[in-house]
C-alpha cells in the first residue's frame, strides 16, 4: 500500500450547503450516491447539479413528519 503526499483519503464531511438525503427514500439516495461519486471524480458541476436535484426532490420531506 503507496500512498501519494499529496491527497489523504476524502472523508466526506457533508458541508453544510450539501442537502441531506431522506434515508427511507431511493430518490434521495440514488442523487446522495451520484453525488459521492461525483465528488469523489472531482466532477464538481455535477455535485452542485445533485445538490440542485436533492434540495428540490427533497423539500417536500422536510414538510410532512415521517
Ligand atoms: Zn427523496
């Protein structure tokens, strides 16, 4: 096992502009799972554009109680 100097492992601490998925719902964690592998490619068009989706897609959880 090499590891470069340059990049330690990404942990993904969500930021806080990064919309929570809902865990019950496949929506939400399809977009949360594109996300992670986008962000993972460095592919951060594509984080925001599933950010995008998951704050739209998701809103309507935060109304109704679970
Ligand atoms: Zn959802």
């Amino acid at each position: 096992m090499s590891t470069t100097t340059m990049s330690p492992p990404i942990d993904f601490p969500l930021p806080a502009k990064w919309p929570g998925p809902s865990p019950r719902c496949k929506v939400c964690r399809a977009l949360a799972d594109q996300r992670a592998t986008a962000a993972a490619a460095g592919d951060y068009s594509k984080v925001s554009d599933c950010n995008v989706e998951l704050r739209q897609h998701a809103s309507p959880h935060r109304r109704r109680r679970p």
